[in-house]
C-alpha cells in the first residue's frame, strides 16, 4: 500500500505541474516559425524594413508586369490625365494570348537566337581571357601591381563612357580603328553598319567591359589552391598543361561555377551595351531581348505595353529555368550550390 501510495503521490505531482505548465501557455510545442520569431525577434526586426522596402521595390513592379502582360494594354487604352481631364483605363484581360503570339512568332524566336549566341560567345570568350590573364597575374612578373591596376581599369570606368569611348573608336569616318587600317591601305569597315561587323563589334566591346571581373574573381580562386600541390606535381614530372588540368581547373570548380551564372545573367540582360552603341542596329541585327522589350515600351508608337511586359516575363522565366538547371548539373557533379 505504500508503494501505491507513492505512485499516486508522483502521478498527481506531475498532472500538476503539466497543469500548471498549460496554463502559463508552456504546455503545448510551438511551432518553427513561433519558436524563430521568439528566439531571434531582435534579428527579425532589423530584417523587417528591408524586406518591405524590397517587397515594394521589386515585388510590386513584378506583378504589376505579370498582370499587364495578361492584358492588351497600349498607350492608348491605360489610364492616363490629360490637363484637367481624367481618362480611365480601357484596356481587357486577355489571358495567355500575348505569350501564344510571342511564341509562336518569328521576331521573339529571332531575337532568342541571336541573345542566346550573344550571351554564350561573351561569356566563353570572357572566362577564357580573365582564366588567361589570371594564371599569367598569379606568377612573379616585374610589375605585376600596373599590370592589375591597368587590366582592372575597364570595370572601373562606368560602363556607359565606355560604350561612348568605343562608339567613336567604330565610326566609320573617323574613328581610330578604320584610320589605322587606312594607313595600312586597308579600306574602312562598317562596324556599326554592317550586321555582321555590328555583331563582333558588341561581343568585343562586351568582353573588354567582362574580362576584368572574371580576371579578380579568378586571380582569388588560384591564390587560394596551395602551392605545394603544383610542387608536388612539378616533381612527378607533370607538365604544365596536366598541372592546369588536374590542379588549376579543379581548383577554380567552385568560384567558375559562380561567375559563370553571374557573367550568363549580366550578359544576357546587356542593356547599355546594345542599346546605347547600336540601339539594336543596323535594323535588328543586334537586338537581344531585353532592348526589344525597351522598345515595346518607349520607342513605338502607340507603346505596347502588353508585349513589353510578356517579353519581360518569358525573360524572367528563361533564366529561372537556366539556373535551375545549372543546378541541377552541378549537383550530379557533387558540387554545392
């Protein structure tokens, strides 16, 4: 009986205690999000305002555009004041129409091509020059300092005096370029003129303004794999290209997985370039998606608003799939990302 006695005495204590625990509100597991805001309110708090501040910035633009982009709004049927007169919007949904016409038609596919060979020519072309000019950077050369210093200045610039820089470089009558050829007795070239001299003269200004970013993020991906490992090589008798293979390549998987997808993005939403050397010129050679989505919406007559947004869309959506799929790949290759 005492032994009973005890086990009701403990049993009791503890019905207690689990009712007293209830109702100081302690008595039920609360949830991540709940057991998060109580931990790291302060963490949250400071947190809050950019995120509101970005919601807005970014999170209305975006579906303000998702939204026109079901319509056939122009400027001729949005909402709009003219003096003292107020004239509402006029425009109706539409639904999936603008994305069936932009897909199916010949200008959206057309200017695919060419931003997907734009985008894949600067980028390769870049990661091969800023790869060349960082392991030439990460050995002991007399004035190694100027020659970073020099080979940076192109990102320092803004990217606009750039264009402008090399704008004049291309005219056709008095630019630097056809005046050196002409001394050569060469005959002028229409770089900004002819479709095909307009589509090298993008890619090359393009890479001139990429090659310094991929060089300094490179030039720190080799400083970090030890030195000791290309001894080692060097005295197994490796020779140089198995050391670049089997040490520098590995070596820089995890920063060239990076600036690859950043250089593929940047690139293929190059407005400046395009835009302000040959304005997608001469006709449309040079027309990669994004300036014809800025032409939709300001160059035209009456605006398309509509297109504008579909095509900022389906850019959107192609490069949420690219990076999925990048990912994708480097995850089969056991990389982290």
């Amino acid at each position: 009986m005492a032994v009973d006695t005890s086990s009701q005495s403990v049993a009791k204590a503890a019905g207690e205690d689990i009712a007293r625990g209830r109702s100081r509100g302690t008595g039920h597991r609360r949830g991540p999000v709940k057991r998060s805001l109580s931990t790291h309110w302060y963490a949250w708090a400071m947190v809050a305002p950019v995120v509101i501040v970005i919601g807005v910035i970014i999170g209305y633009p975006l579906v303000r555009g998702i939204w026109l982009s079901l319509t056939d709004a122009n400027e001729r049927n949005v909402e709009r004041s003219i003096g003292v007169n107020h004239i509402p919007a006029s425009y109706e949904f539409v639904g999936l129409d603008n994305y069936a016409d932009a897909l199916t038609g010949s200008q959206f596919l057309g200017t695919l091509g060419w931003t997907l060979v734009w985008t894949v020519a600067c980028v390769s072309v870049t990661f091969a020059l800023g790869l060349g000019l960082a392991n030439m950077l990460n050995r002991r050369i007399a004035g190694r300092s100027v020659y970073r210093m020099l080979l940076i200045l192109p990102w320092a610039v803004p990217g606009f005096v750039s264009v402008f820089a090399w704008r004049f470089l291309y005219d056709e009558r008095r630019g630097i370029l056809n005046q050196l050829l002409a001394g050569g007795g060469i005959d002028a070239v229409p770089w900004l003129n002819d479709p095909t001299w307009a589509k090298f003269s993008v890619i090359a200004v393009n890479v001139w303004l990429g090659v310094p970013f991929m060089m300094v993020a490179l030039l720190g991906g080799l400083q970090s794999i030890p030195g000791e490992l290309y001894e080692a090589a060097e005295m197994d008798g490796a020779g140089a290209w198995q050391r670049f293979r089997h040490i520098t390549l590995p070596g820089l998987r995890s920063v060239s997985t990076t600036v690859i997808l950043l250089s593929t993005i940047w690139t293929f939403n190059m407005f400046p370039v395009i835009f302000l050397l040959t304005r997608g010129g001469p006709g449309e050679a040079t027309q990669i998606l994004v300036t014809q989505a800025y032409k939709f919406s300001f160059e035209i007559s009456p605006r398309d608003y509509a297109q504008s947004s579909t095509w900022g869309v389906l850019i959107l959506i192609l490069l949420m799939v690219f990076a999925a799929v990048y990912r994708r790949v480097l995850r089969k290759q056991g990389e982290v990302w």
